[in-house]
C-alpha cells in the first residue's frame, strides 16, 4: 500500500477522537481478526473506539482476544440520552431542570389534565451517536452492513474502506483495496507497522489467526509474500502458528532446589542400605548353585516363533 494511503489514514486518526471499527454479517476468522486487532491498536492510541458487526459472533471465532466487545450497533458511549414517556396535549405545562449535589433533575410540571403516565412508563434510551471516522474491514459492499450503515446518519462521518476482495465497490472517503493481498490481517498487521503502532501478544495472535485462516495455515498457493513476511514479524511479538506447539515454560529454581534435595536423600539411603542389598543377593545366588531345580540340567529345545 502506498505512503499517501498511510498518510490519509494516520491524519484522520489522529484529527478524530471517536472511531469505530466495522464489518459485515457472518464475518469470517480474517475478517473478524482484522477488525478487532485494529480496534485494540487504536485503543491504546486513547481513541474513544466502538467495533460492530450486524450478527452475533460465531463460535469458530470466540478464541479472538477482544470478541467480547463486538456490538451490534455503532452507537458511541458519547450518544445523547433520550427520555421518553406517554404525552397527551395540554397534560404538560412547562419541562425544566434542577442541580443537587452530583444529580441533574428533569421537572416535568403537569398541566391542567394532569399526566397521564407513572414512573413504569418511563424509558430512556442512549442515542446512536455516529462516529467522526468508520473504518470497514473486509465488506465488498455498503448494503453488508445491514442496518450498522445508516447513510443520513453517517453523512458527516469519513469512511475508510479496508478489503482485499476484487467485489469491492470502491464506496468510501479513503480506499485501502488491493487483491494482490491473499488475508485482511495481514494488510492490518502492515497498516499498524506504517502507522508506527505498537502490536502486543493479543493482537499479533489475533493476525496470525487471521493470516492461517485465510490461506490455509500458509498452504494456499495464493499466500501472498507479504503474508509470510508479517507472519515473521507477528512471530516475534510472540504470535505461535496454529498448531504449533507451545514452547515448554523452564523449571523454576525452587523445583531444581528440590530436585536437588531429593537426590542427595536417595544417595544416603543408598549408602546406608546398598550393602544389605548386596548380602541378600548373595545368599539368593549361594541358595540357588546349592538347590538347583530339577529340570535345571536337562536339555533345553528351542520353539520358534510363528509371528515373523
């Protein structure tokens, strides 16, 4: 991807303060990896960051760090708060409000018909408060989204349109597509490293989880160069290839010290009954050339085996 891409990205990210993160419906292991290693990244940046996709994650991708916070709606925590309530003409006289302590009351004074509603009708509902910038991770096109993509909603908001599918539609402010790319975590991974964001354990799991998913654990003829070469990198973070095995944790000292501790008593008790043991062998032995059995002397005939 070229400098001028990472420069938009980079200006946007840092001239906004609440980001989300999208993808589509039923997304994929890639998908799914991609988007929440960039929702963490950003977090850590102090970003106020949302990730959301319309369904519910599947299980197939519960192992992702991060897939707990997956929302069904880009609504920011910064969303207004709506209070609403049963309203009949003339029952409402004035609405104002007090201060006391660390509370804000609203006064809903009655008017002449008096209200008609109690406290059990009441609702409040969080307003959906559109993200400055959306980043879309892994979505061909808009109507993916369902209903996380409201245009008059979002009609103020700078999309970043992230994919390696030849579908794409090309919809959004900043085009990050390319098909040369064989996973979407891999053009994350790249993405973090040109932004100069740091990728911790979690996150460098969940790309190398994205990048084996999308090309068959590095087996697909399509696997990119840049696939294996973010792999490396991931892998130093401390990333470890589906499959493999995990690198055996050292013994700690405390166990070596009782290892040690252990083996000096099984020497002393050597000591201390090793000759015993030796006299009892040879009584054992003596008894034997003084008691042989029976059969001892006589000739022995061999039979062979019939499993060769």
């Amino acid at each position: 991807m070229d400098n001028l891409t990472f420069s938009k990205i980079k200006e946007a990210i840092d001239r906004y303060n609440n980001i989300a993160v999208a993808v589509s419906n039923n997304p994929s292991v890639d998908q799914m990896a991609a988007a929440l290693s960039l929702y963490l990244s950003l977090q850590t940046s102090g970003k106020n960051v949302t990730v959301a996709s319309p369904s519910t994650p599947l299980v197939e991708i519960s192992s992702l760090v991060g897939v707990d916070q997956v929302k069904t709606s880009l609504g920011a925590a910064s969303g207004d708060l709506i209070v609403s309530f049963p309203y009949r003409e003339g029952e409402i006289e004035k609405v104002s409000y007090t201060r006391d302590a660390s509370f804000l009351n609203i006064v809903v004074k009655a008017g002449e018909l008096g209200l008609n509603f109690d406290e059990k009708d009441v609702k409040f509902v969080r307003g959906s408060g559109a993200p400055e910038l959306l980043f879309v991770v892994g979505t061909p096109r808009v109507s993916d989204l369902g209903p996380l993509f409201d245009v008059a909603n979002l009609k103020d908001t700078v999309v970043v349109n992230i994919d390696n599918s030849a579908e794409n539609q090309g919809f959004g402010d900043i085009l990050m597509v390319s098909t040369r790319l064989s996973s979407l975590s891999e053009t994350i991974a790249n993405l973090l490293l040109g932004l100069n964001y740091k990728i911790d354990l979690d996150i460098a799991q969940n790309l190398m989880a994205g990048i084996a998913d999308a090309t068959n654990n590095f087996q697909s003829p399509n696997t990119s160069a840049l696939a294996f070469e973010m792999a490396g990198i991931l892998m130093r973070n401390g990333a470890v290839r589906p499959g493999a095995q995990m690198v055996q944790t050292p013994p700690r000292r405390d166990d070596f010290i009782k290892a040690q501790e252990q083996l000096v008593k099984t020497q002393e008790i050597e000591k201390k009954e090793g000759p015993k043991i030796q006299q009892n062998n040879i009584r054992q032995a003596d008894d034997t050339l003084n008691n042989p059995p029976e059969d001892w002397l006589e000739p022995k005939i061999y039979k062979g085996s019939t499993n060769f």
